[in-house]
C-alpha cells in the first residue's frame, strides 16, 4: 500500500510539473495535427502550410510556457490523437493562423504605403 501512494505522489508531482493551461493543449492539439498533416502528406509542395502553421503554434507555447517540455508532451499526444480527431482540429487551428497571415498582409501593405511616402 505504501508503494501505490509513493507512486501516484510521484505520478501527481510528474503531472503538475508538465501542468497545461487549456490554451496550451489547444496549441499542442494543433501542432500534432498538423504535424500529421506533413507526416502523411504525399504532395510535398503541400506541406509548407501546414509546417509553418506548426513553428506558430510551438511559438505561441514557448512564449506561454517556456520551460514546458514539449517534446515529451507532444509526443504522448501524437500516440492518443486519432485522425477523427485530427481532422476536427484542423478548422480551428487554421482560423487562427489565417487570421494572423492576413494581420500580416495588412502590416506588409502598410510597410509599402510607408516607404513610398
């Protein structure tokens, strides 16, 4: 009995420090679907997107949590996600980073009115 409770204290202890907001796992659900997205993709002119749509995501992590281990966490969700599941996170991911693609334009048009002043 002992052994148990030594052993989930150390489980409850291992998962506090890996902890997530739900910000977070939201982000890390998009890095494993798009990740899938590269993975399977056949079309290799077809995964720029997606890849880039990845370091976004990782960026938005690291700027929230930096010392989190993403490389493990990411891992253990790749392995639970099924493709069902990948693919209903794919509209909610891709939202967010077509929005920030057009803040880009916008900056860029912007940037180009400037230097023509």
């Amino acid at each position: 009995m002992k052994i148990l409770l030594i052993g989930a204290s150390a489980a409850m202890i291992a998962g506090a420090a890996t902890a997530q907001t739900p910000e977070t796992v939201n982000d890390l659900r998009c890095m494993v679907s798009y990740a899938f997205v590269v993975g399977t993709s056949k079309d290799q002119t077809a995964i720029t997107g997606p890849a880039l749509g990845m370091f976004y995501y990782q960026g938005r992590i690291d700027g929230r949590e930096p010392s989190l281990p993403i490389s493990s966490i990411f891992t253990k969700l790749a392995l639970s996600m099924t493709a069902e599941e990948v693919e209903n996170e794919l509209p909610r991911c891709n939202a967010l980073v077509r929005e920030k693609a057009i803040q880009m334009q916008v900056i860029g048009k912007e940037m180009q009115g400037e230097a023509k002043s």
